[in-house]
C-alpha cells in the first residue's frame, strides 16, 4: 500500500515537471486577452503586434531560470559530500569530504587478498583453442 502510493506520488510529482512549460503555454492562451489589455509591456502602443508575446516570454524565462536553478541545487546536494581525492603520494592519499580532509594510507591489496592474482588469471585468460 504504501510503496504503491510512494511510487504513484513520485510518478504524478515527474509529470507535473514534464508538463510544467506546457501548462504555462496553455494558461497563457486561455488568458491570452487579460494578458494583452493588462499585461502586456507594449499594451499602450495599439499598433503593436506583440498580443502579449512578451508575457509569455518572460514566464518562460523564468521557469527555465527557476529549473536550472533547481538543478543546480539538486547537483550541489548530491556532489557536497561526495569523497574527492586531492593528492596520491607514495604511502598515502588525501581524500576531501564537503569541508574535512583526511590522510589515508594506502593499502597492498595483493597483500589483503593474496589469493586475487592466481583467482583473476583463472578467470581472464585467453580462449585454450587459440593456443
């Protein structure tokens, strides 16, 4: 039950953002006449062609800004505490996590694991007929 709503929410809250340009476009030619005789920066000058193009543009612009915006955050939100390595030496690595470094030492990992050469060439080695 609450999986199958988790999932419809999360499915309605993706819609909406696909369709969110869409809805503006077609509130703007619903509202098309308001938008014109109230509105519209060029309402004054009655030989203009605009008929509240620019209204429509600016509300575009400002849903491109406001979703790159978002995105942006998203990215930092996601990237913040992500580990980043600063420098390799020959004992040791640095790693950064958001605003802390820390030294790590490196690690033999044939020694960890002495049995990795002889399972890899196991695994990777060429076709036997070819030989």
């Amino acid at each position: 039950m609450f999986r199958t709503l988790a999932v419809s929410f999360l499915l309605l809250v993706a819609l909406l953002q696909c369709v969110s340009t869409s809805a503006i476009v077609v509130q703007f030619y619903l509202n098309r006449a308001f938008y014109a005789k109230n509105l519209c920066v060029n309402r004054n000058n009655p030989n203009s062609k605009c008929q509240a193009k620019c209204v429509l543009k600016q509300k575009l612009k400002n849903e491109f800004e406001q979703n790159q915006s978002n995105s942006k955050q998203a990215l930092k939100l996601i990237f913040e505490n992500q580990p980043v390595l600063i420098s390799s030496e020959l004992n040791y690595f640095t790693l950064r996590f958001g605003n802390s470094q820390r030294n790590y030492p490196k690690l033999n990992i044939l020694y960890l694991f002495p049995d990795t050469k002889s399972f890899v060439s196991k695994i990777f080695h060429p076709p036997s007929y070819w030989i």
